[in-house]
C-alpha cells in the first residue's frame, strides 16, 4: 500500500501530496502492541480498511483533477461534441422514463420498444409517395402545417387530462420529439405567418396596375411592413402594459395602405370589399391560401428529402432508463473523441441542406426568401438531431 501510495505521489497533482503524505505518516505509525493480541489485530485491520478507504477517494480525486485538465485543454468544438454526446444519452433516457416509468433493465428495453411502436404508428398518418425512410419527415411537415397547434404530452400527463382520444386528435407528437416539441410549436407559428404573408402579398398584386419598379417597390415596403406585423407575435421582445397582439384589422390596414397609396384614394364601398376578402383569404380553408400551404410544404418535404440521413447514428450499448442521472457514476463525461463525432455535430449545427433554395411561386418576395430559408434552418436542425439521438427508434 505504501507504494502504491508513492506512486501515486508522483503522478498527482502538488497540492494533493499533502493527503498522500498524510496517508503515509498514518502506515509508518503502527498501533502499539497491545496485551491482547486481538486487540492489536483488530487496530491494524482498522488501519489498514481506513487507509483502502482514503487511497480510492485519492484515485477519485486524481481522475476528477484529470477529467478538468483534458476540459481545459479542449477547443470549443470538442467541447461541443462532449455536450452533445451527454444531451443525447440524458435525452433518450428522460423520454423513456416518462413514457414507461421503471427501474428495471429489461423493462428499459419495453420502454424502447413502446416509443418505437408510438413512432411507427404516428408515421402511418403519412400520405403521399414518399420513401420509407423519409416518411417520418413528411408526417412531421403534415403535422407542422395542420390547423392544431403541435404538441407532445407524456402518458401520464394524459392519465391527468382524462381522454387521450382528444390530444391524438389535436396533433400529438410521438415521444422521439419529446424536447423537440416546443421549437416545432414555435416553428409552426413561423411557417404559418409565411402563409399569411404570401396570401396577402397575391391580393395586393391583384390591386396593383401593370408591374413598374414604383409598384415592386410598394409591394416590398408592404411586405416588410406586414412581415414585422407577424414576426412581433412570436419573438420574445418586451410589450409595453398598453400593447395590444396583433388583430386582423391590423393587416386589413396594411393592405388598404398600401392600395390607397398605389392607386389613389379608396371609397368607402371599396375599403369594405377588400377588408372581406382579406378576412375571407386568411381563413385556412380558402382556396388560396390552401394553394399556397401546399406549395410551401411540397418544397420543404422536397429539401429534407433530399438531404442525407442520419439514421445510422451510433446509440448506447446499455440504456438505464432514467437510472443514474444524478449518480456520481455519471459523472465524468468520457472524453475520447472521434472523428466522426466531430463530423456528425457540424452536420447538425450546420446543416448541408441548407444552400440556394429554389424560388417557390408565391414566395418570391425577398423578405418572404429569407425567412423561408431561416425556417428550412430550424427544420434540418430538428430534424438531424432527431436522427442522430434515436437512429435506431426511427
């Protein structure tokens, strides 16, 4: 034990020699001999259990003090990948958890085999010709511009509610996009203020005389105008006590703006007819803005499938559904990192779907452009890193 104890000192960390050194006084000091020739025995046994005691806890301190110095050697990259490798263990072990609560490893394995089964089932919704490995993007697509809004609750949150008929009906998510779910939520507002955008901008172009450059440009200024509109409705910015949500009469009067200054003045009858058709175009039933839905999803499922798949995505070996989340066993992160790894995080943060999107008929507006391509964006992030965290249950 002793020279396992000096061993030790040399590889350690200096300020842990004083520990060691402390360790080492304690085994040269054997307890006195005693007249009892038990007594002294049990002394020694004491000694020596205390002293196996103290040298694992150094051996843990040593790793700990490893385990920081290869951190602090890391680029940001690779402390990256690290992240991401612990966010995809933790994640597919809380989403087993909360769908099939247990402690027991082969109930871990039911569990995966249940959200598998909510999966296959949740992708059977899918219409349309679409190969197999692609369908789960285009169910998501259909679920992203239905008319409910996204969402994804744990069984046992259901068993609360009462009737798990209803959040089927109401556009429920399957468990792989459990912490997915709120930016899906938000990216739906997104695509769906796209559509009312695009909507507006084909009624304003039917108002517009023959296309001139002053009417290119009124119509950009108006779509910047309305775009601000919808945009204040989903980013978080600070409202003032007496700021009012936006109203449809608030983009009945961009539209009437824009006529008034484009064509002259408007009287009274001709304001009220193009206020109804403002509010009669917006609805999702109206034949326009349908046509328009259809376009904008027919070209992202068009983009994500042609993008690379992640399916063969590395998973873990052994799953502890929710076991050990807060057991010092997990906690050092192993820090060997490959170059896959690295390859497989660019290709999440930066994905290779995004480049030159193709104009979409109806959304040719600049400013419809951009944030079309900053939702293309937030999708393929979504959607790699779903395959890449459950490869294998997809």
């Amino acid at each position: 034990m002793k020279d396992v104890l000096v061993a030790l000192r040399k590889r350690c960390a200096p300020f842990r020699d004083g520990e060691i050194d402390r360790q080492l006084e304690k085994l040269e000091t054997l307890p006195p001999r005693l007249s009892h020739v038990g007594g002294r025995v049990s002394a020694i046994a004491t000694l020596i259990t205390h002293s196996l005691e103290a040298l694992m806890t150094i051996i843990d301190y040593m790793k700990s003090d490893l385990h920081d110095f290869v951190l602090g050697s890391m680029n940001e990259e690779q402390l990256g990948v690290l992240v991401m490798r612990e966010a995809k263990l933790r994640e597919r072990a809380v989403v087993i958890e909360l769908w099939f609560p247990s402690n027991q490893l082969e109930d871990s394995r039911r569990g995966m085999d249940t959200i598998q089964d909510a999966w296959r089932s949740w992708c059977e919704q899918a219409g349309g010709d679409v190969p197999e490995e692609h369908r789960w993007k285009s169910r998501l697509l259909q679920a992203l511009f239905a008319t409910h809004p996204v969402s994804c609750t744990p069984p046992l949150q259901v068993m609360h509610n009462g009737d798990d008929t209803t959040l089927i009906a109401k556009n429920e998510l399957p468990p792989q996009l459990f912490f997915s779910s709120a930016s899906l939520y938000r990216l739906q507002d997104y695509l769906q203020a796209v559509i009312i955008a695009a909507t507006l901008r084909s009624l304003i172009r039917l108002l517009l005389p023959a296309p001139s450059s002053s009417t290119q440009a009124s119509v950009h200024d108006f779509m910047q105008r309305v775009w601000a509109l919808l945009e204040a409705e989903f980013v978080p910015v600070p409202r003032a006590a007496d700021d009012n949500p936006l109203k449809l009469i608030n983009l009945e009067d961009e539209l009437v703006r824009t006529s008034k200054l484009v064509v002259g003045t408007l009287d009274s009858t001709e304001e009220q007819r193009l206020r109804r058709t403002v509010r009669r175009t917006l609805k999702p039933s109206d034949p326009v803005f349908s046509l328009l839905q259809k376009r904008l999803m027919d070209a992202l499922l068009n983009l994500v499938v042609e993008s690379p798949s992640k399916r063969a995505a590395e998973t873990p070996g052994l799953l502890k559904a929710g076991r050990g989340l807060h057991s010092h066993s997990r906690k050092r992160l192993r820090l060997m990192i490959s170059d896959k790894e690295i390859a497989d995080r660019r290709e999440v943060m930066f994905p290779n779907i995004v480049g030159f999107i193709c104009p979409i008929k109806g959304f040719e507006d600049p400013t419809l452009s951009k944030v079309i391509g900053e939702a293309v964006t937030q999708l393929s992030k979504i959607i790699g890193w779903t395959e890449s965290v459950w490869g294998d249950l997809v």
